[in-house]
DNA sequence: ATGGCCAATTTTATTGGA
C-alpha cells in the first residue's frame, strides 16, 4: 500500500505542468494534496473526474488560498474535514479519513513567517492536532498523519541549519512541536529507516535553489507504532518536478 | 552569494509562501 503526500503549489498549475500524467503513473493507494489552492469546481476534470479514485477536497474559505485533497483507491470508513477546533477549521488544512488499519491526517501545518500571529497560530495548531491525536491513540487507535509541516525537524533536515535559526521553519519552538508528536508515540517513518540519510523535499523557487540542491525537509509521515511495523519504505520523490515542494511515499506492506 | 521566484487574485499590483 502506498500513501503519497505532495504539496502542490497550486494544483491548476502542477495540472499545467503533468500532474494527471504523473498521478497515472503513479497510482498511490492514497494520495493527500495540500496547497490545492483551488475550489475542485475550479479544476480540471481530468481530476475532479479522475477514475479509481474517490476524492475529498477541503478548501479553504477565501480563493487561491490553502486547502487539501485526498484520493482513496478504496473508500475510507469515515471521512472528516476538521479536527473540531473551531479556530483551525476555515483554512482548508485538514481532512481525516479512517482506514481499517488507522486514521490517516492529511495536513497543511501553518505558515509562520508573516507576523507573530501566524507564528501563534501555527504553534496553537500544533498543539489542538497534537491532542486530537492523543485521543485517538488513547482509545486504541493506530494513526498516520502526512503532509507539509512547515518545520524541518533537525538540523540534518535542511541545507543551511546555521543560517535558519530565526526564520520561521526552523526555530527552536516549532522543532520542539515535533519532539513533541515524536514523546508522544510517533515515528518519523522517513527518519527512522535512513538516520543520516540527507534528503529534502521542498526548495525555495529563488536562487536556483533546486538545482543546487539547498532544501528542506518538510513533508513526512509520522506514524504510531503499529504503522511503523508495516513499513517497507519512505521514498522522498526529488526527481519530480511541479511543484517547490516533491511528492513523498510511505510504502506498507499490504 | 550580493540578488535572483512563483501561484493566484485583489491582475499590470498585491498577497502569501518557508
């Protein structure tokens, strides 16, 4: 079973660039899509169409802004759009959908860079998801969450640690939010098969960047423990273009 | 590495991204 993640940038425009040749090719299991930026009556239905798939879209409520989508081959047992924090609801970041095995989170973390309130609310949206979670976990669920976290965790997991230590990404309050997920009973599953494997996922637009190869890590999969036992691999998917960011897979047996 | 980008809407500027 394959879960890839990719934020997209703006799926009218990934579409633009190969995005329905690649999804065929593909072929996850599940796919979550974070940056849509897009309502799905804006979009193409080479996708909203798209055939073997069931599909969720949460968009946010303002265009061109945010918002997420998840594919299922198989249809999940429930699907929701929030997590029931009234405040982390209107941006389009979340969609949760059961599976047999465990919840799987499809999630857009904030952006901190603004201004300190972003910088808040992205900090408050860690901690509400944090502690939905635990819920879950408590009552014996398995959960997987996957998305754009909008922090690198270590220093390993961006180019220019040094330099990025007071830009938000990288401060040492939004690497303690992930610690945090991490005490609490989740795996990096990425992490946790390549310790020093140096590997990004996004790259800024500006400084040829990508080419260079000055990236971050942002986009993962973090897993409770039962999860972790499934997995074959995480693959961080660098050769594919569309996007700052590159799709990521998390491979489970069956 | 100085400055260099891109998507989408509010569109020929602005906002947001990380």
């Amino acid at each position: 079973m394959k879960i890839t993640t990719w934020n997209v940038n703006g799926i009218r425009a990934a579409i633009n660039k190969g995005f329905i040749d690649w999804f065929a090719e593909a072929s996850p299991d599940v796919l979550c899509l974070q940056e849509v930026k897009a309502y799905k009556e804006q979009v193409s239905e080479d996708l909203t169409q798209v055939s073997g798939y069931h599909q969720f879209w949460n968009s946010a409520d303002r265009p061109g802004y945010s918002g997420v989508a998840t594919f299922t081959k198989t249809k999940p047992i429930e699907m929701t759009a929030g997590f029931g924090v009234e405040a982390y609801t209107g941006e389009g970041r979340t969609i949760i959908t059961k599976h047999p095995r465990f919840y799987l989170f499809n999630v857009y973390f904030p952006n901190g860079q603004r201004d300190q309130g972003r910088l808040d609310y992205k900090l408050g949206f860690y901690e509400a998801l944090l502690a939905y979670c635990e819920e879950l976990i408590a009552a014996g669920n398995e959960v997987v969450i996957t998305g754009d976290f909008n922090t690198a965790h270590r220093e390993i997991d961006l180019a220019n640690p040094k330099s990025n230590e007071k830009n938000s990404g990288f401060l040492p309050i939004e690497r303690e939010w992930i610690d945090r997920f991490l005490e609490r009973g989740f795996i990096d599953a990425f992490r946790a098969l390549y310790p020093d494997k140096v590997q990004y996922s996004w790259w800024t637009y500006r400084f040829g960047a990508r080419s260079r190869n000055v990236g971050w890590r942002l986009d993962y999969h973090l897993v409770t423990k039962g999860v972790m036992d499934r997995v074959k691999d995480v693959i961080i998917h660098d050769d594919v273009l569309g996007s700052d960011h590159c799709p990521v897979s998390l491979i489970l047996k069956d």
